[in-house]
C-alpha cells in the first residue's frame, strides 16, 4: 500500500456516504473513480487514493460510490465489466448528477 492511499473494508453505505463526503472535505478535488472488480479507487488531483476493497462492479454500493465522489457515469452501463484496460473502468469527477440525469423525468 503506498503512503498515500487510504484502504477500506466494504462498509454499510451510511458509512460509505460518511467517508466519502469526509474525505472531499479534507483531499483536493477528486479527480477521477476507477473501478475494478474487486475494489474501487477514489483518487484526487495529487493522486491520493481512497480504496474501498470488495466495490467492484457487482457491488450494490457501487452507484453510491460513483454519485457521493461526483463521477460521471452511465447507470446502465455501470455493472457491466469491459473487456478492455485489464477489467477496470475509469469515471472521470466534476459532475454533480451521473450522465444524463438531467434529461429523464
């Protein structure tokens, strides 16, 4: 584990929401999610990381995860494991609703 990563064991999504918004308070702004299948990444713009273990793609935590941490992201599309970059996907942060929010009622 490097200096600058924070590593957490799957928690209930209260905890989860607690974490994250408390870490967006005290690390920079987050830069970008990335999602593997086994543990998700929360990196800001000096690369420190938050490292939720056992948040991967079929985790029912994980849209929480992507909505708290302001990435942008297709809710349809998000469980599904791509077959390119090793099995991981990256969300780019900075949105404040998930792709296309805005457009359905």
């Amino acid at each position: 584990m490097k200096d600058s990563q924070e590593l957490f064991e799957t928690t209930s999504p209260d905890e989860l929401r607690f974490l994250i918004r408390d870490r967006k308070a005290r690390f920079n702004w987050f830069r970008k999610v990335v999602v593997h299948t086994d543990r998700t990444r929360i990196i800001d713009i000096n690369r420190h990381e938050l490292v939720f273990m056992g948040i991967g793609f079929e985790s029912p935590v994980l849209e929480l995860v992507l909505k708290e941490s302001g990435a942008s992201y297709d809710p349809v599309t998000m469980h599904e494991v791509p077959e390119t970059l090793g099995g991981r996907r990256e969300y780019g942060c900075g949105a404040c609703y998930p792709w296309a929010h805005d457009r359905i009622s």
